[in-house]
C-alpha cells in the first residue's frame, strides 16, 4: 500500500495511492489507521507533501555502504554510524534544496528511508518489522566543506532543507531486491543495491533502539552508495528507489 501526504484545497490530507488518484484517509495513517471518507481526488490535482514530519528526530546511518566509505577515503564502521539531522530539514518533492552561504560544496546522498509506526526501544532484530511502517525516498543532503572542516555533522547535515522525503511511504516494500538511483539533471550517478548495506534494515532497528526510543513518526536513514557529488542552484536532483517512487527536488541559492 502506498501513502500519500497531500494538500489539497488549502487543507493538508493522507491518501491511499490507487492509480492516478489517491482515496482519501480520515487521518494520519501512522496514528489513525486505514480508514477513508469515501472520498477519491486526482493526484493532477494535488500538491505532493512530505509524506511524513518526523515527531521528533530523523537518524541517519552514516558509511553503510563499503564503496561508499571507500570514495569518502576511510574504512567501513564496525558497528552502524549514528547522527541526527533534525525534522526542521524536511522538506518534500518539488520543494527547493536551499544551498546555504557557509558551504561551497553541497552533495546529494540518496537513500532508504525507514519510517517508525509504533514507539521502539529495544527492539529485537527478530522484531523489527513490528516497529516499521514503512518506507520511503530520502535525500541525505550534505555540506561537505563543512562536513570536513566541523569535525562532526551536525551543521553539514542538518541545515534547513536538507532532508528531502518522499514521494510516499510504500508499507509493503521488500528492501532485500530494491535498490536506489540518483540523477542529476537526468543524468544517473548513484546505483546502489540495498542488499550491499554493511547493516541491514533488522540490524539498524536493534542499533538505533537500544540507545534511543524511535516515536511513531520518526525517520531513520540507511545510508548511501558510491557516487555522492556536488549540486549547483539550478540543478535538479532525483533520487529513485523503483516500487515506492521518485523524490525530485531543484536547488537553488540562499
């Protein structure tokens, strides 16, 4: 089943992709269930959302990909690499990726994005899809001049805008044969397959919660391939994960 955050007529609403048009749910999915109102609008007529505000943070898995940590010049972590960018740098498709003054050099990341239905401290490898509601596209946007030059991440990651979701949560989505591409102005640079995670899905649940309780809501990234690269304003970024959707998003300068 495939989610849908949308506004429409000036109100914000969640849908159930069906085709071209989305059956419209009474409410947030995550906290209200499947029920719909009975009424069907046309995706043509909506404007696509983010299709989730974290409630309370986004994680992210840094260097989950050996190729990855390779181009970045160091080894692959022993155990997941941990950080946060905050639910201020959400944005959704279509919505502009701001390149801020302090950096030269912003970089796509596109990745698998793990969102939370249930609050998860604790959970078991063997449990862990009972905690997940499903998943989406992400972009882990990054300042990488200021990712070198900060010695931790919080500001290369976590500027406003920098985290792009959607198009929509897909909560039957089988990340064992899925993979992500990103395109640049069309052209692709990231292929990456999901089975090549140094930690999989499972794994990140246990990692992630034994240190911090996820809320219904919350995003966790899983990290990117090889092909990370810089973006200038002007430019359009796609990130393709085929069975849940394409993210799209232009830059352009503060």
């Amino acid at each position: 089943m495939r989610i849908a955050r949308f506004s429409h007529q000036d109100t914000i609403k969640f849908g159930i992709v069906d085709g071209t048009e989305l059956v419209v749910l009474t409410g947030d999915p995550i906290l209200a269930g499947f029920d719909t109102t009975g009424e069907r609008v046309s995706l043509g007529d909506v404007a696509l959302l983010a299709p989730v505000i974290p409630r309370s943070k986004v994680v992210c898995v840094g260097k989950n990909y050996r190729d990855h940590a390779q181009e970045m010049g160091g080894e692959p972590p022993a155990e997941p690499l941990l950080f946060f960018k905050p639910n201020t740098s959400v944005i959704g498709p279509n919505d502009a990726i701001v390149r801020p003054s302090q950096s030269d050099d912003t970089q796509w990341e596109g990745e698998l994005a793990i969102v939370i239905g249930a609050i998860a401290k604790n959970i078991a490898k063997e449990d862990a899809a009972s905690v997940i509601f499903g998943y989406t596209v992400a972009n882990d946007v990054t300042a990488r001049d200021l990712q070198r030059t900060d010695g931790q991440w919080a500001r290369a990651k976590g500027m406003d805008t920098f985290c792009p979701v959607g198009p929509a949560i897909e909560t039957e989505f089988d990340v064992a044969k899925g993979e992500v591409i990103t395109r640049l102005n069309g052209d692709e640079k990231q292929r990456g397959s999901f089975s090549d995670m140094i930690f999989d899905v499972p794994t990140i649940i246990e990692y992630v919660t034994a240190a911090f309780t996820l809320l219904p809501g919350d995003i966790v990234l899983t990290g990117t391939p090889a092909g990370v690269g810089p973006f200038s304003a002007g430019d359009v970024v796609e990130v393709e994960i085929p069975g849940i959707g394409i993210l799209r998003n232009p830059a352009r300068d503060a």
